[in-house]
C-alpha cells in the first residue's frame, strides 16, 4: 500500500450567509480569501480563507434540500467537516474499507478546483464527518 495520509487539508465550517462569513473571517479574524465555487451538484457553494499553507473552507446552501441546509437546521452554524489529504484516494478508499472504516463514498466523487473527494460517516470517525481529497500533482492549492 503506497497511497498515505499526508496531513489536513482543511476544515469545513457551514454558514447560513457566505458573503458575511468571509468578511468575517478575513476583515476580522485576519485571514485571506482564496477563491471559492459553486458546485451545483451539491447544492453548496464555498470559498476558501487561509494563510500559510492552512485552510477553512466557508461553505453554505445554494438550495434548501442540500447536504448544508440540512446540517445547518439540524446543528446550526459550525465545523462541519475535517478534510484529510492523501496522494491517492482510490487507494485510500479502499485501505479504509478493507479496514472496516464506514465510507460515505466508495468510489471518488469531484470536489471543488478538480480536486476528488470522498466522505467517511460521522458515526464511523466519533461524530466528525471526515473528507479525504485527492488534489492533482499541478494544483497550486
Ligand atoms: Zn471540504
């Protein structure tokens, strides 16, 4: 098995208003907005703020049957997800189901900036719903 964890991506955080969290987190906390999209698929859209080589991905509901409205009625506004990093997430996957780990997603699905991405439950990681993503060896960030 030569595919690892190679550290944390990022951490998600779910916001009822995207425009109002990013000048939260940049105008106030000091951070700097590094892009964002919108991923119709989803039903969300995100933008990225960070510094150094760390990330938060702000992401809120772009409709009211998404995975993010549904997290935000039930839990409100918060972190959502943990983001872990491997150099190649097939083999991850399945190193992680070959160990009994519960996946949301056994084979990869498009994550934002052509990154592929794959959920492990909450209930399999201790209440934290963990996103493992593969970025392409070009991608800057
Ligand atoms: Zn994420």
């Amino acid at each position: 098995m030569t595919s690892k964890i190679c550290g944390i991506d990022h951490l998600g955080v779910a916001v009822f208003d995207l425009d109002q969290a990013v000048a939260t987190y940049c105008d106030q906390l000091g951070l700097t907005q590094e892009g964002g999209e919108t991923l119709p698929e989803r039903g969300i859209k995100v933008s990225f703020v960070g510094t150094g080589d760390s990330r938060i991905e702000l992401l809120a509901a772009t409709r009211d049957n998404s995975e993010i409205s549904k997290f935000l009625e039930t839990r409100g506004e918060g972190i959502h997800h943990v983001c872990l990093r491997t150099d190649n997430i097939k083999e991850t996957l399945e190193h992680m189901k070959a160990r009994g780990a519960k996946l949301i997603d056994t084979t990869p699905r498009p994550g934002a900036h052509g990154t592929k991405v794959a959920f492990v439950h909450p209930k399999g990681a201790h209440g934290v719903l963990i996103e493992i993503v593969e970025k392409k060896a070009s991608a800057s960030s």
